[in-house]
C-alpha cells in the first residue's frame, strides 16, 4: 500500500500493527471525499460562472440533499470511531502480561530513563538511570511509568507506533513489544523523538530506543547492575 512512505515498523503483531491498517483506511476515505467534493467545487464553478445576459438566482436549497450530506458523513465517522475503538481498547485496555518494567520522566529537555536494580524497586539508591537512551530486549513486553517533571511532552517511538504525552503530576502505564529481533551480537536503534512543542529546546530533545537479543541484553543489564527482568509493579512497590 503506502508503507514505503511510513517509518518500518518494527512492533509485534497486535494492535500496534493495526495502526498501520488504520491509517490508511481513514487515508483512503479522506483522501476520496476530498477529491469528489473538489471535483464538485470545480464542476460548479465553471457551470455556475457568470455570463453575460445571465442573471443570478436565489435559491434555498434543497432539504432533501442537505439531510443526505449530512447523515452520510456522520455515518461514516462512526464507523471510523467504531473501527478505531477495538484498536484503542487492544492498546490501552487489553495490556499482556509485563516482561519488565522501566520508568520514563520526561523534563525540558531530555529523558530521564530509570532501571530498577538488584532490589527490583523503583527510587531506591540502586536504581540505573540514564539520559535520553532505552534498552529493551525484543520479543518481550515493555511497560513505561511515564512521567513529566515540567511541561506536557509526547513520547513517541515513530518505529513501534507508539505515541503518549507525558502530562505533569499524573504516571501513565503504558506498554510496547518489539517484533523485530535484532541479528546475535547487534543492536537496533530507533529514534524517541518528543511529538509536543515542549518550549525553546523542543527540538532537541530527542532519545534512542537500543532493541538487543533477550541474551545482549541480560549482559548489558549485568554489565550496568540493572535488574534483566523488573517485575510489572507501580513505582516504589
């Protein structure tokens, strides 16, 4: 279809993959009634364009096609919620069991990315954290604390569909899973870009997603004293 134009997506099957479909479901539909209503425009600009010897007309209207543009778009856009629906409850609702948990703060302007270490605890003294990079083993479910120290931002991993703004003084538990597993010995590296105008330094502000094998990554979290498998907990718990 249009994918060439997408960022690859590298998301497990599941609804992060539908996003896709959804996409160009409402891409198609949008894109069709734009072309027959400015085909229309046209077509009654130059049959209704003024003449000499022609005078202009008043006229009221008619009931019955205004009754039918206007039933007929909304229709269609229950539909397009009804479809979105199932797609936002598989993501938001339906969560799969966690594999490892990991906290994402965001803060003008940088994220601040924190591991839980051998306690498996959040905001204890041994928790690994690092600015602007996430590790995350492919195959597994992720779940992010996602959280903002200052302003509205946007995490957003354009790769794996996914996108939640961070909104001060609420932790919102979101998840993603990798589909793509990255060949033995190397790393896939994604771009987090922040999709909020979050003040001047906006533009910079900017992380990377480092996917490894399950095994690559049990030894970078040895190696950096991370817990490989943090248990699917509210921070502190």
């Amino acid at each position: 279809m249009l994918d060439w134009w997408l960022p690859h997506n590298v998301s497990a099957q599941g609804p992060f993959q539908d996003i896709d479909w959804l996409f160009h479901v409402i891409y198609w539909v949008t894109g069709g009634v734009f072309l027959v209503v400015q085909a229309a425009l046209l077509a009654f600009v130059v049959r209704y364009r003024a003449r000499p010897g022609r005078r202009a007309t008043y006229t009221h209207g008619n009931t019955r096609l205004e009754i039918i543009w206007t039933v007929a778009p909304s229709i269609l856009l229950v539909m397009l919620a009804l479809f979105s629906r199932s797609i936002w409850a598989d993501i938001k609702e339906h969560v799969p069991p966690t594999d490892m948990t990991i906290q994402v703060t965001a803060k003008q302007f940088n994220w601040e990315v924190a591991y839980p270490g051998p306690d498996g605890k959040f905001g204890t003294a041994d928790d690994v954290t690092q600015d602007n990079d996430v590790h995350v083993p492919a195959g597994k479910t992720i779940r992010v604390v996602l959280r903002s120290r200052d302003v509205i931002h946007s995490f957003f991993l354009p790769n794996l569909r996914f996108k939640q703004d961070a909104v001060p003084g609420h932790e919102i538990p979101v998840w993603f899973k990798v589909g793509k597993m990255p060949a033995a010995g190397t790393t896939d590296k994604y771009e987090i870009p922040c999709a909020e105008l979050c003040g001047f330094g906006h533009s910079g502000m900017r992380g990377w997603l480092y996917v490894h094998t399950p095994e690559d990554y049990a030894a970078w979290a040895h190696a950096n004293h991370a817990l490989a498998a943090a248990p699917a907990t509210q921070p502190g718990a």
